[in-house]
C-alpha cells in the first residue's frame, strides 16, 4: 500500500458518487447560525443535531472518541471534540472545521436551485454550505478515512478535530471553550482547511489570515426627523455630517486615510512570496478596479499584506420612499481588514482621536466583532514541508499565501493555543459563499480529496518536522 494508492482510493470518492452523497445529507441540515436571537427552535436543534447525528457517527466509525460540549456564551452554538490516540508519546495534530452556515436566502437562488438540497450542474454542485464549509471538512475526512484504511488504521499520530457551529456568527465562545479545553485541544501542529484558492487550477496554502475589526458610526443630533422646506439651512442633516466623516478616512480611491490604521511596509520576504500570485481572472471573477487603494502595492499585495477601511452599509432616512425631511439620524457599519504588525488593539482610539482632530466630534463610534491577524513565519519548516506534499499530489506548483485576505478565529489557534497553522482551502474566490447560490467545484473538490490524503499520509512519515511545533508537555 502506497501514498498514491491513497490518493487514487482519495479521488474516487468524487468519481463514483460517494463524497456527493455525503454532502447531500450534510448539505439538508439547515445549520444557520446567524439568525440572531429570532431564530426559530428548529435551528438551534439543528445545530446541535447536526454534530449529534451526523459528525459524531462518521467521526466514531473513523475510531475517533467524541464529545459534545456546550458554548460557555448563552445562545452560542455547541462544539464537538474528537479524539484519536494512538499513543501519548508521538505527536498530535488538531483540524478544525464549521458545521454552521449564513442564512440561506433561499428566495433569491435560482430558479431551480435551493440552499438545502445538493444540485449538480457540470462541475458545481450548489447548495448552502458547500463551499463554506460543509464541503471542505467532508473533503478532509473523507481522504482521512482512506489513509487510515491503508495503514491498518495506524496513522502513525494522533489527531484531534473541533468542530464548532458558530463560526458565521462569529464564533462566539469559541475563545473561551478553546481555554476550558486547552489539555483536550494540545497538540503540535494544525492543518485544516477553509476559505477560497487563490484560483480554481492553483492548489493553495496559506498560513494565518488578516484581522477584522467591525464598528459602526452614528450621527444622532435629535430624536427625530423635521422637514426639509421649513428647517432646511439651519438644522444640521447627519447624513451629510456622516458623509464627510467617511471621507476623511477612505479617500476617494479606496486609501486609508488615517494613519495610525495602516500597517508597516510589507517585508520583502513577503512581496517575494506574493510576486506571481494571481489575484482575479477568473470566469466569474469581477474585473479589479485600477488605481484603487494604495497606489504602491500589486493587487496580490493589496489583499494579503496591507489593510483596507471598508463601508458595509451605509443608511439614513428612508432610501426606499425618500420624504421631505432632514433625517433624525445617519448610521456607516464599517470594517477594517488588517494584517500582522497592525496596532489593532487601539484601532477604535485611533479612529476617535481622527475624526476628533478633523472635527466630527459628534460622530459616535460603537465596537463589533473583532478578530486578530495571523501569519505563520515563512521560514518555518513546516511550510516548504506543506508545499512539497501539495506538489507531490497534484504535479502542481503550489500557491503560498503569507495569510488569507478573509478572516478566520485562527488567531486562537495561533496565539492562544500556540500552534504552527497551516490551512489548505478546497474552494475558489468566485463560489458565492455567504451569497445565494453558493457552490463548490467537484474538481477542486477531487483534487483536494488527494491533496489531503497525501498530507495525512506525509504526516506519518519520518521526514514530517514535527520539531518545529511541538508545544512542551
């Protein structure tokens, strides 16, 4: 038995319809997580029932030892942790994946298409969660499986799975249980798999991801709205004071314009790892904007190693049914996307003191999610390991990403678990995740049903670097 028996046993699941079948059921729980508190009864049952009653089964026959967990947040959803030990003394690795999903929107799919059934369409397969990340964690374990058969159930490490149903809604508690369960959870070395390819043909690893840090900004100078003929000229309009506080933060071209916001110039060993990483292009890609953002930086760089101020949504009267009357209020609900290096921590004081200085004093700025930036050095060993195995696999040259573009919880893996990060993603940027139609491509999917398989068995062998994690027992 080989590692190319593996990744030809790997790849079959995608021809012969097994890895389809699997996420078909998968697919039909309605694991929505970012309902908020009006969600109905039915979907906190299938948070928990689809780790009760789907992962549990599957991770059992694969001889793991489960446990289900409560979220130490209220209303926060439940966790699983799977364990698989072979023996205490070799070394362990811990993959992480979500079964929760963003709301389906189901009226605006397709017609012919619902988030709750798997559709096959050529190469997509459609369906809420396929890409994100339902799809990608049935990849892993379904190349895991095949490595186990082929080593007589010896993989030669241990291995650990947490599996959370939170992570569209931001992963609350999972800080916190991760804490509680940090004996459960030690390991030396975390590989899993999320998030987009840099393109569908390039076989891709990246190793943290930039930081997010939401906020809103409110202008609120009276409790409500007055009409525009008789008190317009002398009663502010927030919006318009909105408007020009944005302004003074995001130039017309996209560029940060405060400051103490922005992170250190990208270091060289990054800009020579990003120097041919294509950024676009794609069939479904949108054409990139020229000129836009830092004027300096390649596109490439723009995504993974420089911050960006982005408004979300932006409201104020009625933009439906306009009336004559200056608003009551106007509301921005921005997000910085940051990388390593990046004074997050005193970003909203740095924000404040800005628009103070610029006088917009009246500007509120209220805090939302937050997340840190990660980035695994370059130069650990572990990555020109990761990328060779990837080569070994697919005859392909690997794409390396310092860190993703999005944001992932991986600064608790990180940081407050302490662990080299790698992550292999079995998606591409133009798959309408968290949109209507979201879909995953069966021949990445397939690709990377071998590509996980040959890192599994790469693992066991004698050349894996696991000195280059190994957290003290």
């Amino acid at each position: 038995m080989t590692r190319q028996h593996a990744i030809d046993l790997a790849r079959q699941d995608a021809d012969n319809g097994q890895l389809a079948t699997t996420l078909a059921r998968r697919i039909a729980w309605r694991t929505e997580s970012d309902l908020g508190p009006d969600a109905p009864p039915a979907t906190h049952a299938a948070l928990l029932g689809y780790l009760r009653d789907e992962m549990q089964p599957c991770l059992e026959g694969l001889g793991f030892q489960v446990s289900l967990h409560a979220n130490p947040v209220p209303g926060g959803g439940p966790f699983l942790i799977a364990r698989r030990i072979e023996d205490a003394a070799l070394p362990t690795v811990l993959t992480y994946g979500h079964g929760d999903v963003v709301n389906g929107q189901a009226a605006q799919w397709r017609e012919g298409l619902s988030p709750w059934t798997l559709t096959p369409e050529g190469d997509r397969w459609y369906g809420r969660g396929t890409a994100d990340n339902k799809g990608q964690h049935s990849v892993v374990l379904g190349a895991l499986a095949h490595v186990l058969q082929l080593r007589g159930q010896r993989l030669g490490y241990n291995l650990t799975v947490l599996l959370e149903m939170g992570e569209e809604a931001g992963s609350p508690g999972l800080a916190g249980f991760c804490a509680q369960q940090r004996e459960a959870l030690r390991a030396d070395l975390f590989l899993a798999s999320d998030g987009p390819r840099v393109h569908a043909e390039r076989p891709t690893l990246f190793l943290g991801s930039r930081g997010a840090l939401n906020f809103s900004l409110k202008v609120r100078p009276r409790p409500r709205a007055y009409h525009s003929g008789n008190w317009g000229g002398v009663l502010s309009n927030p919006a318009v004071r909105l408007s020009h506080a944005l302004a003074c933060l995001i130039g017309p071209r996209g560029r940060v314009l405060v400051p103490a916001l922005l992170p250190p110039t990208p270091p060289e060993r990054l800009r020579q790892a990003l120097h041919d990483v294509p950024i676009g292009g794609g069939a479904d890609d949108p054409a990139l904007s020229p000129g836009w953002g830092e004027p300096s930086l390649s596109p490439a760089e723009q995504l993974v190693g420089w911050n960006t101020l982005e408004i979300l949504s932006l409201g104020a009267g009625s933009p439906t049914r306009p009336i004559n009357a200056i608003p009551a209020s106007a509301v921005a609900h921005c997000q910085l996307r940051f990388v390593v290096g990046t004074d997050h921590a005193n970003a909203l004081a740095h924000l404040r003191a800005h628009l103070d200085a610029q006088g917009f004093n009246d500007v509120l700025v209220e805090p939302g999610m937050a997340c840190a930036a990660t980035r695994l050095d370059l130069d650990n060993p572990w990555v020109d390991w990761a990328l060779a195995s990837l080569q070994a696999s697919t005859g392909k040259p690997p794409v390396l990403l310092p860190n993703l573009a999005g944001s992932l919880p991986n600064d608790i893996f990180a940081d407050q678990l302490g662990l080299p990060t790698l992550w292999v993603p079995h998606s591409y940027p133009a798959c309408a995740q968290h949109a209507p139609n979201e879909h995953l491509l069966a021949s990445v999917a397939r690709e990377g049903l071998a590509i996980m398989a040959g890192l599994f068995w790469d693992l066991g062998e004698p050349d894996a670097p696991w000195e280059a994690g190994r957290v003290a027992r």
